[in-house]
C-alpha cells in the first residue's frame, strides 16, 4: 500500500471513509512510485466505483470488504492488471494498491483482462504502508521501498 502524501498519517478508517463514492482504478504494469505521482507508463484495465459507505464490515481473515455498484465491470483494456489507484469521489488520489497472485492486495477472479470481457475482485487487503527512498545511482534513479518481498524491495530506472 503506497499512501498519499495527504493521507501518510491517516488511519486506516479514515482511508476507507475517504473512498466512499470513489473509484478503484486497474491498471497494466508500470505502477508509479505513488499516488502523488502521474500515470505514464499504464493503461486503464478496467475501472470500479465504491458505495457509500466504500465498505463494509472487514471479513474474520481481516479481509476489506468493499462495496462496490457493480460486483463485476466490464474490462476496458487488455493484459495483466498490477496495480490500483483508489481515488476519492471528487478524483483526489488516496492509495496504491498491488494486483495479482501472491501476496498482493487485490486478487481478481481472473489473471488478466479482455477487452469487453468482465473482470471482478475476489479480495482485497491493506497491507502495510510501504515507505519509498530516492538514491542515484550510476546505473539510474534508484528508488528503495520498506516492503519484505525482496522483488519488490527496489526498482531502477534510467
């Protein structure tokens, strides 16, 4: 989970309370070091918009339990969903969020997405927040994250 500048000491109801009426974004790889940060490299999977209240009671695993207006959306991209945005009504970015098999926060009903296809969340999770630290380097911009899976513990770019 890759919180917002806005929301970096928010708790985690207070999260959830700013979803409702929100959306919850999938996109393709190339997730952004945060949600203060603009999308360039990911295309728009197939997208979900939260109830009022964006959730309900959480599950006895711990499980979020969102509610959605639809349980299930039509996709509107094609390949392999990584990532989330969840965002506010009013679009204001609160959250990243990981997609996929493993551990990750959204599991989906199926591995990808096919255009006009329809695609749902099976479960999702906040796991917790992840920190993420600049270092240069000679090979790139290197950016280091306090998550414990070690494939996801850096990233370079040049």
């Amino acid at each position: 989970m890759r919180l917002a500048e806005a929301f970096a000491s928010a708790t985690l109801d207070d999260v959830k309370a700013a979803l409702d009426g929100g959306k919850l974004v999938l996109y393709s790889t190339g997730r952004p070091i945060g949600p203060d940060h603009k999308i360039t490299r990911s295309e728009v999977m197939a997208t979900f918009t939260f109830q009022s209240p964006a959730f309900g009671p959480d599950g006895a695993d711990g499980a979020a339990a969102p509610l959605f207006a639809e349980p299930s959306v039509i996709a509107t991209g094609i390949g392999t969903p990584g990532w989330a945005r969840l965002s506010k009504a009013d679009g204001t970015p609160v959250v990243d969020l990981s997609v996929g098999p493993g551990n990750t926060e959204i599991k989906l009903a199926s591995v990808s997405a096919t255009k006009d296809f329809p695609i749902a969340i099976t479960a999702l999770k906040f796991l917790a927040a992840e920190s993420v630290e600049w270092n240069k380097t000679e090979f790139g911009h290197a950016f280091m994250t306090n998550h414990e899976n070690p494939f996801r513990k850096v990233s370079v770019r040049g």
